[in-house]
C-alpha cells in the first residue's frame, strides 16, 4: 500500500509546486458556464432549466483539456519506465495517477461548482444534486480518460487524437451524470440514473486501468 | 422504370448514395492495391526510382 | 472452409504467415466477388421488381433492402475488428493487426451508410431525417468510435506497435458499446416515451425478407471480397514500408 501512497503523494505534490496548473482548469470550467448565458441569453429560467446539461458540459471539456498530463510528463522523462521496473503492477501504478488525477483536476471543479449555480440560478435542491452526480461521474470520465491517455502517450500530437477517442466513450456519463440532476418532464428518476452513474464510475474504474497499464506496457516496449 | 410511388426521391437518393460509396470503396481499394503492388515490384527489382527515403 | 479440416499446426501457419495467408486467400478473391455481384443482382432484382409495397410505408419499404444490410454490417465489422484485436493481444497474431487495420474504413463507412439510409427512410414515414432515438443514435456514437479508431490508426507512424495499442482501445470500445446502447435507449425513451419505430422481424411477410436476406448476405459478401482485397494490399504495404527501410539503412551506411 505503501508506494500506492507514494505514487499519489508524489503526483500531488508535483502538480502543487509546479504551479497553477489546476487553477487553470477551474477558471476553464467556470468560464465555460459564464460563457453559455452569452450564448443563449440571460433568462434565468431558461439558464435553470439547463444548468445541470451546463454544469455537465463543462466538467466534460475540463476532463478533456487536463488529459494529456496524465502521463505525457512521466512518459517523457522516463519515470514511467521506472516504475514499470517497480514491484507494483502497472495498473495499480495507474490506478494511482487517476486517483492523483482525480484530486487534481476534478475535486477543485466540484468545489467551484457553487459559482456556476449562483451564476446558473440553481436551487439549492438541484445545487446539491449537481454536487453529487459531479462526485459520483467525474471518477468515471478521469479512469476512461486514463485510457484515452494511456494509449496515445507516445503520440507526439496524441493530445488532440485522446480526447476524440474518449468523448463517445463518456457519453454514458453524461447521460446518466445530468439524469441525476433532472430528469426534465415526466416522472423523476433522478435517483435511478444516479445508481447507474455510480454503477458505471465502478466499472470503468475497476477496468480502465487494466486497460491503461495494458496499453502503457505496450507502448514502452 | 416501375412506379416508386410519392417518395421516389427518397428511394432513389438512397440507393444512389449506397452505390456511390460502395463504388467509391471498391474504387480505393483497388487503387490502393495498385499503387502498392507497383511500388512493391519496384522495389523487389532493385531498382528504386522515387520516393526512396534518404 | 475447408482449411478448418487441415492438421492444427499446419493451419495455424496457413493464417498466421502473412505471405501464406496472402498465397491461398487470393485465389478466394474471385469466386467471392462472382458471389457478391450474383447476390447483389438477385437482390435488386427482388427488391424493385419481385417485392410489393408494405401496406403502411408503401414502397419506401424498399429503403430497408439497403438500410438493414448496412446496419447490420455496422456491428458485424466491429465484431470482425474486436475478434482480431483479441488475436493481436492473446497470440500476437500478424494477420489480426492487418485484419483489423483493413476493416476500419470499412465499418466506418458502412455505418456512415446505415444513417444516411436511415434519414432518408425515416424522413417519410416519421416526417423528419434526423430523430434522437436510441437505435440512431447509439449507431451514431458508434460512428464515432469507428473514426476515433482510423484517427488512432493514422497518427501512429510504427505500424506494428499502433496494432496493439489500436487493439486495446477497440476492446475498450467492445466492452463500452453495449454501456452507450442501454444509457442512449434509457435517454431515449426519457426524452421521447413512445418508441417511433419497431422493426419486429418475424411478423415481416416473406416476400419482404426474401429480398432483406438476399441483401444482407449481398453486403456481407461484398465486406468480405473487401476486407481481403484491404487485407492483401496491407501485408504488401508492410513488406514496402520494410523494404524502404532496409533501402534506407543500406543508403545510411
């Protein structure tokens, strides 16, 4: 357990000392819901009805822009071939960076989230479902991005072919993750879609990073 | 020509638009295993014209 | 196929060596092609002038002559592609990385096919080419996989090392598909509680599934004729692509 720790300490520490590299990221992600009321006019009532899609696509393009440094950096400097030396396997060395990944990129977004339902005119109920779904999906689209990173970290413009690759493999995420929130007319199944948002966060983050240390391994060969 | 009814257009647009991909397919594969099988032959002979890499 | 018959070991280097499996599936080329163009004649023929209007569509049933084939080859070609990704990752089977690489554009286009026919068959009967319902578009989304895969392909410059990295995301896309499916028909059905359209197979009369068989296997041969050819000209291109980098090593030195 105890270099599992290590690897996730280390990734933190880097990403901390190293800059703002995430503050970066929750500006993207707040900018995003700032940017749609431009685009679809100030009517409070409208921006309420569509907060949770709102909310959902910005989490979604902040996963995306933040992908290529999960491993781009390790994988340049050699520290991944190190740590395939290691005596932990690769996927629990991966397992380890989404977890990093995941305090990193995803945890500021969910905190920043009370801005875009003041700015979105959110209740508080929805505001808090929005909390939830986001702490239960983003899990899931950091392990699927892990893969969509994992496989194309010796691409030298894989930063722009990963992203294309994830986005129709999370869609079920986004699906599930604003079906938590709302479910628009007819009856609520909010509480449904959560379960299966949870549901889909366990399996993509039990099997993603099998799939990354696989493609990680083959890579580095 | 037989009667196709009042959505003729449709019908006719969409085996159209199937032949034309499915030639534009047949097309490019054949092209391609052409181009290839030339550049192979070329390269087999020994006698490399273009193309070769420095 | 006859090959099955053949002792263990020696069918096994039938189609795993590259120029064996080039050397006997060739000559499969041409009666497959005769094959395909006979189905494809027969089925036509069925489908304009042997077939009558369906009662309800009328003769925008003949849409389904060319939209089932191609949506049904959507999902056959990805199953071809992730049966081969298995093979290059459990036996590291050469001809699976060429079978996958030459069944890519395929798939892509026969699923690029099967929305094009499906917006034009859904325009008259649902008044509208394009319907967020679950089957179109899961099909979509698979379009997109099937692109994602030719981009991954395409960005690799080592051919031999993209096959095992394409095979691992094509598994990841296997294993997705049916997750995207039941979430985009759960979405659906959210959105939109009465389903548009069912095609409810048996209940179809057999003068309308003799032409829809026909075709189905029509297409199906014509992928197979194709994916050979593609297979072929892909074992070519490697031994190209080895030979120009000797040539160049020779050149260096």
């Amino acid at each position: 357990m105890k270099p599992f720790a290590a690897i996730i300490a280390r990734d933190v520490r880097l990403a901390l000392r190293s800059g703002g590299d995430w503050l970066t990221l929750v500006l993207f992600f707040v900018m995003v819901g700032i940017v749609v009321p431009f685009a679809i006019g100030p009517d409070r009532e409208l921006l309420a009805r569509l907060s949770p899609g709102i909310v959902w696509i910005a989490a979604f393009l902040s996963s995306l822009l933040g992908l290529d440094r999960l491993f781009r950096a390790d994988h340049e400097d050699g520290t991944l071939l190190l740590l395939r030396a290691a005596d932990l396997p690769m996927s629990l060395v991966v397992l380890a960076k989404v977890i990093a990944h995941w305090l990193l990129t995803a945890l500021p977004l969910i905190a920043a989230t009370p801005l875009l339902a003041v700015m979105l005119a959110m209740d508080m109920a929805t505001f808090l479902k929005a909390v939830l779904s986001l702490l239960v999906g983003t899990p899931a689209l950091v392990a699927l991005g892990a893969v969509g990173a994992a496989v194309t970290v010796t691409i030298r413009r894989g930063g722009l072919i990963a992203p294309v690759l994830i986005l129709p493999l999370a869609i079920p995420v986004l699906i599930f993750g604003v079906g938590a929130i709302s479910t628009g007319p007819g009856p609520d199944q909010s509480g449904t879609a959560l379960l299966l948002l949870a549901a889909i966060s366990l399996i993509v983050a039990a099997l993603s990073p099998l799939a990354a240390a696989l493609a990680i391994n083959s890579s580095e060969d | 020509m037989i009667d196709l009814g009042p959505h003729a257009v449709f019908i006719v647009c969409a085996y159209l638009g199937v032949a034309a991909a499915i030639a534009a397919l047949i097309g490019w594969r054949l092209v391609e295993a052409r181009r290839v099988s030339a550049r192979l032959a070329e390269l087999e002979a020994g006698t490399p014209r273009k193309g070769t890499p420095t | 196929m006859s090959i099955e018959s053949a002792p263990g070991e020696n069918w096994w280097t039938r189609i795993a060596h590259p120029g064996q499996f080039v050397a006997w599936s060739r000559r499969l080329v041409l009666p497959l092609s005769i094959a395909t163009v006979l189905l494809f004649a027969l089925g036509l023929w069925f489908a304009f002038f042997n077939s009558p209007p369906d009662y309800q569509m009328g003769d925008t049933v003949r849409i389904m002559y060319v939209h089932v084939p191609t949506a049904w080859l959507s999902q056959f070609v990805y199953g071809v592609m992730a049966v081969s990704a298995i093979g290059t990752l459990v036996w590291r089977h050469p001809m699976a990385d060429v079978s996958m690489k030459a069944a890519a554009p395929l798939g892509a286009t026969f699923t690029a096919l099967a929305l094009y026919t499906g917006a034009l068959w859904g325009r008259p009967t649902w008044g509208t080419f394009w319907e967020w319902d679950g089957r179109m578009t899961s099909t979509l989304v698979l379009l997109l996989i099937y692109l994602g895969i030719i981009a991954l392909w395409r960005a690799f410059d080592d051919q031999l090392r993209a096959a095992r990295i394409v095979a691992i995301f094509t598994l990841v896309g296997a294993v997705n598909i049916p997750i995207i499916k039941f979430s985009v028909d759960w979405w659906a059905t959210l959105h939109q509680p009465a389903s548009v359209f069912r095609l409810d197979g048996p209940t179809m009369p057999p003068s309308i599934l003799t032409p829809l068989f026909i075709m189905v296997f029509a297409f199906t041969f014509l992928f197979l004729v194709l994916h050979l050819i593609g297979m072929h000209t892909e074992v070519r291109r490697r031994r190209v692509a080895s030979l120009e980098r000797r040539l160049a090593q020779k050149g260096a030195a």
